[in-house]
C-alpha cells in the first residue's frame, strides 16, 4: 500500500510525493496533516492485471477491509442521534 500525499488540488498537483513506508505513512497521517504541508491523502496500492478480474477484485476488497481496520478499527458506530428540531 502506499500513500500519494499532495497540498494542491487534486486536478492540478503536478506531481503528488510518494510513501510506501508504514512508519513513514503513519507519521505523515498523525503529524502533517494539515499543518499546512500536505492536505490530501490519496492511498493506493498496485494492481496485477495479469491476474484475473476475480482476482483483482477480491484482492482490492482485502485492501478496503484493512484500510477500514486502520481508519475505524475499535471505534463504535453511533445509535443514537439527537432530534432536529
């Protein structure tokens, strides 16, 4: 997996800084965001496509499920909202 980090637009950054180091990416998530240095994060990973569209796509589905795991691992989904008047 890595991380495509950029501080323009998507539309127009030139060319987006790459990372692909675990400790790397998560100092970069933890303490630059948004201070001005990077403001987006694109995150992706390569795709083999030799391989089979079953394959790939089940292998892209392992990649969502763990960047779920990273993102909202421990954390409890809301039941209750409060009324809006």
């Amino acid at each position: 997996m890595e991380v495509h980090a950029s501080a323009n637009s998507l539309h127009s950054e030139k060319e987006p800084t790459y990372h692909t180091d675990p400790e790397e990416i998560s100092r970069l998530i933890e303490n630059e965001g948004g201070k001005g240095q990077f403001k987006r994060f694109r995150i992706g990973w390569g795709v083999d496509t030799d391989k089979s569209a079953e394959d790939i796509v089940r292998a892209a589905a392992e990649k969502i499920t763990d960047l779920h795991e990273i993102f909202y691992g421990g954390v409890e989904r809301r039941t209750e909202y409060p009324e809006v008047a």
